[in-house]
C-alpha cells in the first residue's frame, strides 16, 4: 500500500515539473514568436496591417491622455472601455505606445474645473454637455469625448465621439467605436510623418477664394503642405522639369493632388491641356463642379431668381475620364431649413425656419472609407451626375440624395413661394440621385487625338496618352467645400458649421477624408471601411419578459451548482459501495 501511495506522489510530482517545464518553454519560445488570435466573427480585436506597420516603426514615446473617464453614462463608459483596449491592442505590437486616463471634472474647485474645460477647449477638444438623471435628480454633465496626443514635443488633439445629424445614440456609438482604429492611428500618422505631401488649391477661374477655403486649407494644413496656384499656361506650375539623362528631360509632378474647388469662369485648352498631362502622370485630384450656376444672393434681394448652365468647358474632360455632370438642380424633401422673414415684433424681424429643397442633407449610406459613418453633408444647389463608359476606369458612388428627391432641368426657377407651400411626395419620385463618384484606374487622355503626332513623339514634353493608376472625386457641389462666414461680425466660420441652425455636418470630414483616400500611401485609410455588428438587446421583449430573465440568471446558476455538487456525491459514493478486487 505503501509503494502505490509513493508511486503515486512520484506520479503527481512528475506532472507538476513536467507542466512547469512546458509553460517555461511556451514562454521562452512566445517571446520570440509573438501572435495573437481574434476568433470574433469581424475581427473587432485585430488590428489592420497598415496599423500595426504604422506602431511597429515608432523611434519614440506616443502619449496619449485620454479625457473620457470619471462616473460617465453607460454609452460613454463603454467607447471608454474600448478606447482602452484599442490603446492595448497597439501597445501589443510596440512598446512605444503608452497612455492614461483622466476625469477632467475629478477637480472641486468650481473656478479651477472650468479653467480646465477652457484650457481642453483651446487645445482643440470639444465638450458635450448632457443631462442625467441621478436619484430622481436632473443633472448636467460635462464630458470630453477625446484625448491629447503627444510625440516628440509635439501635441494634437483626437475626437473620440462622431457626431450624425439624424442617427439614435446607439448608431452614432457604434460608427465611433468602429472609427476607434482609424482616428487613434490617423493621430500618430499625423505626428510622426516627417515630409508632408503637397497638394494645390487651383485658382484662377473663379474658384472659391482663399477666405471662402479658409477653414479648409487650414484643416488640410494638418496632413499637407497647401499652396494656392494659379496655372496660366505655365508647365511648372503643376510639373518639374528634371534630367533623365545627359540628353533627355522628364516630367514629374510637383503635387500629389490639386483641388478645383467651383470654378465659375470657362478654362482654356492649353490649362486644361495642363490639368489633363498632370493626371497622366499619376496625378490625383478632387473636383468640386458645380454644374448650374446659382445664388442665394439674389434671392435676398428679390423673391426669385433663375439657375443657369454653368459653362467652365470641363464637361468633355470629365466625360472621357467617366463622369457627366448633368445640368440640372436635385430637390430633396431631406433638407437644410433656411430661415425667412414672416413678420416683424416691433423692431425685430420675425424669422422661421423651413426646409430649403434646393438645398439637400445628405447622409451617406454606402460602406466606404470616404464616407463611412460620415454625419449628414450639407449641400447647395447640387446637381446630379451620371458615370459614362470609361475602358480602365472603377466608378463607385459615394453619395446620393434621399429616395425622395428630383431634378430640375436647367434653366431653373429657383422662388421663396414654396417655402409657402405644402410639399407633394408625388412630385419628389425620382428616387436617390448620385452627386459623388470615385473613380480609379488608368485613365485615358482628353486629348488623345487631338494632340499633333509631332508632339506626341517628343519625348521632351513629356506627353502621355494613358495614364500612371491614379484616381480622382467628382462632387457636383462646389459649395461643399465652402465654409459660412458670420452674418453680423464676417469672420469665416468652420467648414460645415451651419450658423442658422447651429449644427455642424459632415463637410469638412468628407473633403479631408477624400484627399486622405486619394494620397494615402499606407493603406491607412482604407481602416475606415471596417463594419462592427452593432448586437442590441430586443427592448420590447426585454420590458415583457424581465422577470422571467431576472429569475432566470438568479435561480439557474445555483441549481446548476446544485445539481454538479450531487453528481458529484453521488458518484463519489458509487465510487466507494464498489467492492474491492481481490488480488
């Protein structure tokens, strides 16, 4: 009896140091071979390639002080908790990344909390202001949705929380948890990069001045090296002439992309000749058109006005590369309100507010990075557009009005009487209407057979007939790109900020996201696209069956434990009524 207890315990002892010896192995071996495994259906806990190659290359310290912290709502405390396991899953592949979290309203001191708000505000963080209930008790909240990134002496702010103009609490959560990866990494992208691409805002044809873009040059500023450029014939305004060898020159872009932001006056054949060799050598570039010219200034001064055809002769450039735009208006019941003057209270003019059709909010609805999750984008007389076969070239959508929309043709009577009337749903049966396309691809040359062979043989000027892969964005709105200024002080206010409604849209973050996507080199930007499954509770079903379910998880672990504890007596006295065999 003895020996078996002693054979036993040497059996006992020999599995524990056999289990030690394994766990030091699988631990000396992990640390040379690292790997992680993500069994969630879309992949919510790995990281894109572009990410982890973005944290591995780090040379220094990331920081990250995250705001979002302190007794917050339910919602708030879960991009919290996510925000922290993102920060995690980046600190996985580099040792470089390191962060905290702090409750920006832990201070009592009244005057010393709101000097700090201030502080947060001014570095580029913005609040939200909510109301809780607690015991019975309304109060209010303030929280800061964001962090304060630091590298190198360096610091920029990064907004936790999208804002969607229209969409319920959980949607717009959800779209800010699934931006977590981008917007975390787009920071460090931004703080590490060395050497910023250049990119040219185009002028000269009218386009929006300087003022107008004011907010959207400065925005770009963050990513870009932005210059305005006037082209007038000039190859070196958008090209350098380089040595290829001892006997020829070649050509090569100054820019990684241009913007022609609403030109208004026609361009000539030799600039677009210009415009047309820079996308053939690989050029990229974001086209904000509008193609029916109209004004809400002259609707302040008379009741009605006409939009016309606006003929800046880009329409045969665009067509060959896959695009037309139509010279019409889009009208949509979904709209911007615009406020009109129905009456005076002595002194003061009486304003309300009514949905402007000709003005479409447009919420965009299709899974790509240039839009995804993206808050409703503010528009003005947009047009709609139509894609043309285009051998090479990939069109995609990006943004269309609401189902209930239609066009009118141009020449179009544009009148403040039908703010007066009742809208007809029957009238607006044209359904979604395009007014943003992306296309990608080799691209043939506007001038193809229109250039003389003596030319094209020159290889000393560089002329090409197909184009480097490349792509660009059409947008038949120039306004987009527009930013309001103030209607008593005219200072220029922030892309996309409306200040009769007082809501921020979607603009400023559709254009930035439309240069990302056309420059971007890393593949960063295509972490966007990505889709987490938003799983809610049924809350009617919830609210009819929360008894059963609180019963249920009461009383059923317990009996579970029960039941094992006397499966487990019984067996173990089976166990012991057996009689022993005799040796």
């Amino acid at each position: 009896m003895k020996s078996k207890k002693r054979g036993i315990k040497q059996g006992n002892i020999l599995q524990l140091a056999l289990g030690i010896v394994i766990i030091l192995l699988l631990n000396i071996i992990s640390s040379f071979i690292f790997t992680r495994f993500d069994l969630t259906s879309e992949r919510r806990f790995s990281l894109a390639p572009a990410t982890k190659r973005l944290v591995q290359k780090l040379d220094d310290v990331v920081f990250f002080k995250v705001y979002l912290y302190g007794d917050l709502p339910p919602g708030f405390q879960r991009l919290s908790n996510e925000t922290r396991e993102m920060l995690d899953e980046f600190r996985a592949y580099s040792d470089n990344i390191q962060y905290t979290f702090v409750d920006p309203s832990a201070e009592p001191n009244t005057k010393e909390r709101n000097d700090a708000y201030r502080l947060l505000v001014e570095r580029g963080l913005q609040p939200t202001d909510l109301r809780v209930n607690e015991k019975g008790q309304s109060k209010q909240l303030i929280i800061f949705p964001g962090a304060m990134v630091s590298y190198k002496g360096r610091d920029l702010p990064v907004q936790l929380l999208m804002t969607q103009v229209g969409q319920d609490n959980d949607k717009v959560l959800n779209n800010s948890i699934q931006a977590l990866e981008y917007n975390l990494a787009s920071v460090i992208q931004q703080l590490t990069k060395s050497i910023k691409p250049r990119v040219a805002i185009i002028e000269g044809e009218g386009e929006l001045s300087q003022m107008e873009t004011l907010d959207l040059q400065n925005s770009l500023s963050t990513y870009y090296n932005v210059e305005r450029v006037r082209i007038d014939h000039k190859i070196s305004s958008l090209a350098l002439r380089i040595k290829a060898d001892s006997t020829n020159d070649v050509l090569i872009n100054k820019y990684r992309a241009i913007i022609i932001a609403k030109p208004t006056r026609p361009f000539d054949e030799k600039d677009k000749f210009l415009i047309d060799q820079f996308i053939m050598r690989g050029g990229k570039v974001l086209w904000l058109i509008d193609p029916v010219f109209a004004s809400m200034d002259s609707l302040q001064k008379y009741n009605s006005t006409v939009g016309i055809a606006n003929d800046i002769n880009l329409e045969d450039m665009l067509f060959t590369y896959g695009v037309r735009l139509n010279t019409n208006l889009v009208q949509d019941m979904k709209a911007l309100p615009i406020p009109v003057r129905t009456g005076q209270v002595g002194n003061q003019p009486q304003l309300d507010y009514f949905p402007w059709y000709f003005f479409p909010l447009v919420t965009p609805s299709v899974n790509h990075p240039v839009v995804n999750g993206l808050n409703a984008i503010k528009t003005e007389f947009v047009s709609s557009l139509d894609t043309v076969i285009a051998p090479g070239v990939k069109k995609t959508i990006l943004l269309t009005t609401s189902p209930y929309s239609r066009t009118v043709n141009a020449p179009a009577l544009i009148d403040l009487d039908i703010l007066k009337v009742e809208p007809d749903e029957r009238m607006f049966n044209k359904g979604p209407q395009a007014i943003a396309v992306l296309l990608e691809g080799v691209f043939t040359s506007a001038y193809l057979f229109r250039i003389p062979p003596e030319l094209m043989e020159n290889k000393a000027l560089g002329i090409r007939n197909k184009s480097k892969p490349t792509k660009m964005i059409v947008i038949a709105d120039g306004d987009v790109g527009k930013n309001q200024f103030h209607v008593s002080q005219g200072y220029p206010l922030p892309l996309g900020y409306d200040q009769w409604t007082r809501q921020t849209f979607g603009n400023k973050d559709l254009l930035l996201n439309a240069m990302n996507y056309l420059c971007d080199d890393s593949g960063l930007i295509s972490v966007r696209s990505r889709e987490l499954k938003l799983r809610l509770l049924d809350s009617a079903k919830l609210s009819k069956q929360r008894l059963f379910w609180q019963l249920l998880n009461v009383i059923f672990p317990i009996l579970l434990i029960a039941g094992f504890g006397i499966a487990k007596y019984r067996l173990r006295g089976a166990a012991f009524a057996r009689p022993s065999r005799k040796n």
